[in-house]
C-alpha cells in the first residue's frame, strides 16, 4: 500500500474545458472553438527583448515581487490604463495571473472558509481552493440577467466563514463586463461584511464597446481589494507565463512569502520581455482587439440568425451559446458536436450550473474557423445535420 493522496486535490474534478480540448487535440482537423488563449503570436518586439535577455545574461534570479524596474513600469499601466494608484512595493509577479492569484488565496484563506465565486465561472478558481481546505460558494449570474451578476443571490451566500468575493470582470466565459453600478455594489457587500475582494482583470484590455471599472479605482483607499492582471492576454503571451497582484503593502508582502517558498520568482527573461511589452508600441494590442471586435459581430450575427444567442459580449474573447434546443446537457452536447460535427466548443457545464445549456465559443479562432465551426454548431443545435 501507498501514502493516501491529499483528500482535496485527488478528489476534485478536473478542469471540463482541458477535458474537450484533450480529445479534441486526438481528432486531427477538429475546428477548435475550446481555446482560452488569443491565436496571434506574441509581438516580435517582444520576442526579440527575450532573445536580448538571454544573450545578455540576464538570467538569473530577481527579486521575488519581480524586478523593480518592471514593477516601476507597472505602476505607470495601472495609472494609465486601469486608473489605479499603486507603488512598485505593493505589487507582485507571478508565474501567470494564476500563480499570483493562488498567491493571494493563500496569503487570506485558512482552513473552513468560503470564496465566493462567479457561476458561470473560470474552473482554476475552484480548483485552488480545496488545497487550502477552503470551499467555492456560487453565485449567480444567469443567462437572462446576461450573465450579470445576480447581486440578491450573491448577498444571501454571504456566512461568517466568506473570506473572499472574487469578482471577474470582463468575463470568462461569457464576456459580460460589468456596469459600473454593479461594480459599486459589489464593493459595498465586500465593506459590509468585511470580504476580501479580489478582482480578477485578466481581460482588462481586451474590452469591445464601452469600458469596464476597476473596483480599487472606485475605492482607491480600501486594502480589502487585490486586482489581478496577466500579460497572457493582452500581449497574447499565454506561454511566457507572467501576471500579477496588485493589493495593500501587507497582503502584497504575505502573499510573495508564498510564491517565494513555490516560485522564487518568475523567469527573468519573461520579466525582461514584459517590459518591452509595457514600454514600446501598443498598436499590436489594439489590432487584436479589432480582431476579436470583428469576430465578435460575426458570430453574433451567426447566431442571432439561428436563434441561439444568449447575449452579447462585451469584453475578453469568449461569447456562450444556447444549446437547449438539442435537448442535451452541455457536456454531452459538446461531446456529440465534436464527434459528429467535428467541432470543439467548451460546455458551459465546464463553468458550473448556470450555464449547463450552453456552450462557450472562443473568438480566438479564425474567421474561417468561426463562420464554419459555429455554422455547424447551429446546425446541429436544430438536428438538421
Ligand atoms: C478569468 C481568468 N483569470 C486568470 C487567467 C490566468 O491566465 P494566466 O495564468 O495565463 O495569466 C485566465 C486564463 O485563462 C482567465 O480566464
């Protein structure tokens, strides 16, 4: 007999949307709408500062939050585009917005408490919570509210055990990008109860019509408030793996005793790269979003034709479809659409219960890709393939 594995992680699911993408990645010529990571690759001048970086031997360990001068380049994005005010001391790297977020959680939570979590939601969210024998609350945000939070719900899941309302604005998986009355209240339920907020802008420049508030630009003198960034989306940098938190000095400094005992620190040459990211043209990012922009309108009009649209999104690169008409729960649906149509989209079920009629579809795709694969999709959604 072997050691028993840890109850938490050996009994938690995996994520649903690796599930289908793992098949479909078995299915050459699959049209794969599953992917959660932008199509272009990253900006050359990005890429040649990486280059540089090795070349200059700079490749060694750096500070544990990351390198002062990239941290001092963060300070002057998060004025600038998020509107917050912040220190290099009070910001910290992480091995993706996952690893700095995992930091956070680790740095608040403790054993028996509660996180209130979007449904539908990102699943890593979830996933990072029974290691720290901690628990996901759901709350709402139904199709149709648009996949707006459901604040009455939200404040009925409140106990003495919530530690955190995580908030994830502009969304995966459905692209909603909250107003920012919704944004204010939800600060207030974090006042109120004393929560800390974490809010996860992963997606924070990827936003198509309007614009989105941050929470810590709202309540800039509120320490409960951590905001999460990634450079994975914005400067399609998925596999560098850089992000980041941003919070009061205290929970900054908790949190990089984490990810100094897991992580020490983040690749130098990531970090190097980054800052050619923040400091040289932003046209790339701008290009993508028209990109995502185009291919947004595309696939609404597609399924506005067909009858499936749900709503439409406003931010991130995802947009839901409704697949209730098959008479199929989204996982077998989404299973079903890649054996018989040769089409991968996430189900909605992958995002928790909320959305178990629908599926999500990435705009990280090409337009080919898009008009046929969710030609398809609608297709098979009214039996008539
Ligand atoms: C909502 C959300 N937050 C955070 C992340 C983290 O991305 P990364 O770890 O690549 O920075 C993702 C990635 O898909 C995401 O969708």
């Amino acid at each position: 007999m072997i050691p028993s594995l840890a109850h938490g992680p050996a009994e938690s699911l995996h994520s649903g949307i690796r599930e289908i993408a793992n098949e479909a990645i078995r299915r050459p010529g699959t049209i794969r709408l599953d992917v959660g990571q932008p199509d272009f690759p990253t900006p050359q001048h990005v890429k040649d500062a990486g280059k540089r970086a090795i070349d200059e031997n700079k490749t060694f360990y750096t500070h544990t939050q990351g390198l002062l001068s990239l941290r001092e380049k963060l300070v002057d994005k998060l004025a600038r585009v998020n509107g917050i005010k912040t220190t290099p001391e009070a910001i910290a790297c992480g091995p993706g917005g996952v690893g700095a977020i995992a930091a956070m959680f680790a740095a608040v939570l403790e054993q028996g408490d509660e996180v209130l979590l979007p449904d539908p939601g990102w699943p890593n969210y979830r996933m990072m919570l029974p290691w720290l024998g901690t628990r996901g609350i759901f709350y709402p945000c139904p199709p149709e509210y648009g996949f707006q939070p459901d604040l009455e719900s939200l404040a009925r899941l409140i106990s003495p055990r919530t530690k955190i309302l995580v908030v994830n604005s502009p969304n995966n998986p459905t692209g909603a990008v909250y107003p920012e009355a919704t944004v204010a209240a939800m600060i207030d339920l974090a006042q109120s109860h004393n929560l800390w907020l974490l809010s996860d802008e992963c997606y924070d420049q990827i936003v198509f019509d309007g614009s989105w508030t941050s929470p810590a630009k709202l309540a800039p003198d509120d320490d409960r408030i951590v905001t999460a960034f990634t450079f994975s989306k914005t400067y399609a940098m998925t596999g560098w793996r850089l992000g980041y938190i941003a919070g009061s000095v205290d929970l900054i400094d908790t949190a990089t005793k984490v990810l100094e005992s897991n992580s020490s620190c983040v690749s130098t040459i990531t970090q190097v790269a980054a800052e050619a990211a923040l400091t040289g043209p932003q046209d790339c990012v701008g290009e993508m979003v028209s990109a995502y922009r185009r291919r947004r309108d595309l696939v609404v009009d597609i399924l506005k034709d067909a009858e499936l649209l749900i709503s439409e999104p406003t931010g991130a690169f995802y947009i839901m479809a409704d697949v209730s008409l098959r008479g199929l729960p989204a996982r077998e649906f989404s299973f079903a659409l890649l054996r018989e149509q040769g089409v991968s989209a996430a189900p909605g079920t992958a995002f928790g219960e909320v959305a178990s009629e629908a599926v999500r579809i990435s705009l990280a795709s090409s337009e080919a890709d898009l008009r046929e694969g969710v030609g398809r999709l609608a297709r098979f959604v009214h039996g008539s393939t």
